[in-house]
C-alpha cells in the first residue's frame, strides 16, 4: 500500500501567498481573522460546494469564541476589504421569523459561478489604505456605510479609485456621543 505523504484527509480550504501578503489581510483584526475562519468552516461543512449560501449565525460565532460585541464590526472590516460578500443579510427575531445571514468567500468559487473567486482584497493596494478602510468599516455604525465605501472603491473598469486621500471626506457615519448615564441622572435629579 503506497500512500501520499501530502494527502489531506480532511476538508480545507486553501489560501494563496498573495492573499495571505496582501496589505488587506495583513490588516485584519483578531476577531475579523476568526469570523473568516468561522465563514471557512461552515464553507466546509458544506463540502465546498455552497459558496455564496453559506449560513452562519450569530450564536455559531459565539460558540466559536468571538464575544459578540465584535461580530458586526469584523464582518463590516471583512466585507469592506473584500474577503466575505453577504449575499443575504439575516434579521433577528423569534423562531419562524429569524433567518442566518448568508456568506460568499470572495477568495473561493461560488455555486454555478466559472473561475476561482471575484478577490475584491486585491484592490487593496498598500497598508495605509487598507488600515484606513478597516478602520472606517469598524468604526461605521451600520453595515450600508460600509457598502458606500466598498462601491467608491472600486471604478467601472475594476481597478480601485480610493476615498481614502488625505482629503477625501469621511464616508462611514459615527454614532453620536451620549452622555454617560451618571450626569444623566444628576441632571434629572436636579430638576425635578
């Protein structure tokens, strides 16, 4: 019985050096790293056959170890620079009503698509951009502000028109300042 000493008796999905290289991976935070891992895991599941139909729940990612406070903003960093398309945004809500998003890998071939993946991560083309998108992705209180700076991104004849100049104007809105709870209730105190 002669076996191959490289045989792979799993499931995996592959990454290739420029993507691991890329200024758009290197960037990735620690829970943008596991919430990829999570979407590649379940991409296994399906025995890489469901790109693009990929459902993975919030729980499924807390189950993995990501604290859920850092879920939305690694998927935001993710989408942003160009390794995860949501294809079908899920909604919470009781049993019937709750649905999963849904996950493309943008490195992988999706279901009834021809070549090996669309790599939006490549119109990332230095770290300064890609710290800057990551940051504004983070930072953006929704996940339709990260569509904005996604769709400025990238130009009709696919090659990357960056927003983020020194003198491009912020494209991500930031949740407003609250005041702490504490001066609230002094003040209300005091007016009563």
């Amino acid at each position: 019985m002669n076996k191959r000493r490289n045989a792979i008796s799993e499931q995996f999905v592959p990454h290739m050096i420029s993507m691991l290289e890329s200024p758009a991976f290197r960037v990735l935070s620690r829970a943008a790293h596991m919430v990829l891992a999570r979407i590649e895991i379940e991409h296994m599941h399906h025995g890489g056959h469901e790109n693009g139909h990929l459902p993975v729940t919030y729980d499924d990612f807390v189950i993995y170890g990501i604290h859920r406070h850092a879920i939305a903003p690694a998927i935001r960093e993710l989408e942003a620079l160009g390794f995860i398309e949501i294809t079908q945004r899920g909604r919470a809500g009781n049993r019937e009503f709750h649905t999963p998003s849904k996950y493309r890998l943008t490195y992988r071939n999706a279901k009834g698509e021809t070549g090996d993946g669309t790599h939006e991560w490549r119109w990332v083309e230095s770290l300064e951009q890609a710290h800057q998108i990551a940051k504004r992705a983070r930072d953006a209180s929704d996940q339709t502000n990260v569509s904005i700076v996604r769709k400025s991104q990238t130009a009709s004849n696919g090659k990357s028109k960056s927003p983020m100049t020194k003198n491009a104007p912020l494209q991500c809105r930031k949740p407003s300042p609250r005041r702490p709870r504490s001066q609230w209730r002094k003040t209300s105190l005091r007016t009563q």
